[in-house]
C-alpha cells in the first residue's frame, strides 16, 4: 500500500490572510518501508503579500526566507502535478484540519484524508502540567519513538520536505507497533518548555566527522556525510551550531559551505 504524507509551511494561522510558501509530499511504501519525496517546492499562493508576510515567524524558525519565496513560482505552476498525487492517493498530514483548510482554499480536492497526529493517541498521549492531555508537537512524538536514549533530540526544521519525510518515518513507526501486541499505551508528562533545551553533547569518539565518515547520530546516522549533504544540508548547518563538541574536518567543512 502506498500513501502520501503531505506537509505545508504558511506565513501564519489565519485561514483568511496568511499564505502557503511551502509544499513537500513523501511517498510512502508500506510494505517495502521505502519513502520517496517526491514534491518539495517553494510557492507563493495568491495570497502572498510581501509587505505583510515579510515578517512572519516561519522565516525566523527556519532557513527559509522571503527572498526565497519571493523568487519562487506560483502555487499555479504546480496545481495540476499535486492534484493528481492528491487524488491517487490517500493522504496523511501531521495536523490534517490545518493543512486540509489552507489547501482546499486554494482549489485542491483529496480522495482519502488521514491525520497523523490523531493516529498516535493510540499510541501514546502527552498531558501537561496539569495532567490535561495535550496535542503534541512532531518534535515531541519523533523524540518518543524514534530517538534513542542518549542520542542528541530531534529538532524539527520547518522545512516541508524534510519535515514530510520524518512524519513519514513517524507513521512506519506506528505500523510497525501496530503488528506487535505487546505495545502499551504510554503516557508521556510534558514538562519541559523550548526555551529549557539544553545544548546537546556527543561522545568524544565522534568529535571529528570528515566527507566519507558516515554520520555518527540523530537521523541521518549511519550515512555518509558527503551523501547527508545532498540530502539534508540544512540539518547538518543546524547540528554545527547547537551540537556541542561535534567537528568537521577541513574537507567537510568545504563541501558543507559549499
């Protein structure tokens, strides 16, 4: 069975007046495991205003930024190659309202829609403080089930391509555990806030990292860096500025800038 996870970023919440600027699309093989993406593009919508989205909080938490939209196509462009992924397969978003309302608005239709983050109360459920359950962040459910103990957090990029293929690799996750009958619904306290994250530290052995090494944590490990370079160059720039003690070699560091 193959399904679409589908990911968005806009220039805010407002339904009426913010704008898509981003689409990313991964194809999902639930049988091989395999993901492919297979849209990533950035677009302005007919909604698009300069003057009023320059200063939205997307380009303050992301490497995207207003130039880049302001170059980039119409959503037009690409209306008739989404809508035919949309209407051949089912589609999967992390927050499906949110995503369904800023797409439907600009004139798509879907065949089958599914929401991700309803799937995973299944699974697990994030209360505060309070002990009120709570709709958790794809932070926090790819740190629950994929990252290992010890393992420097997960930190989502905001990015709709990437971001499409980690909630992908969320929703193999959760196929998996649901062949298994011995998975317990857990429930995880919400305690600590953005701002309270440490700074994240990494075994000496993997202090140094040059071209051929493969890449010693987080979601790409195992991979060459050369190959994590083409594949996600803005999470390896996010891991040299907050992963403490990690050092790239001369040659690593070329190729990063480059």
């Amino acid at each position: 069975m193959k399904l679409l996870v589908i990911d968005i970023e806009t220039t805010g919440l407002n339904i009426d007046s913010d704008s898509i600027i981003e689409i990313g699309a991964a194809l999902v093989d639930t049988d091989t495991k395999e993901i492919e993406l297979v849209f990533d593009k950035v677009v302005k919508d007919k909604y698009w205003d300069l003057k009023f989205h320059k200063d939205a909080w997307i380009f303050t938490k992301s490497n995207l930024t207003f130039e880049d939209v302001e170059k980039a196509d119409s959503l037009d462009v690409y209306f008739d190659e989404l809508q035919k992924l949309f209407l051949a397969y089912d589609t999967v978003a992390f927050n499906l309202s949110f995503d369904y309302r800023f797409l439907t608005r600009n004139g798509f239709n879907f065949s089958k829609t599914k929401c991700l983050m309803e799937a995973v109360k299944n699974y697990v459920v994030f209360k505060n403080e309070n002990d009120r359950s709570v709709k958790p962040s794809v932070e926090e459910i790819y740190n629950h089930f994929l990252v290992e103990d010890g393992s420097p957090i997960y930190v989502e990029e905001h990015r709709a391509g990437p971001d499409a293929v980690d909630e992908a690799k969320i929703m193999l996750h959760m196929i998996k555990l649901k062949g298994t009958n011995d998975y317990v619904r857990k429930v995880v306290s919400k305690t600590a806030k953005p701002k309270d994250k440490p700074k994240f530290k990494i075994t000496k052995k993997y202090d140094i990292v040059d071209v051929n090494t493969e890449f010693p944590f987080g979601k790409h490990k195992g991979i060459v860096f050369s190959e994590v370079v083409k594949k996600d160059i803005g999470y390896l720039r996010w891991c040299l500025k907050n992963v403490n003690g990690l050092t790239l070699t001369d040659g690593a560091l070329l190729l990063l800038e480059n």
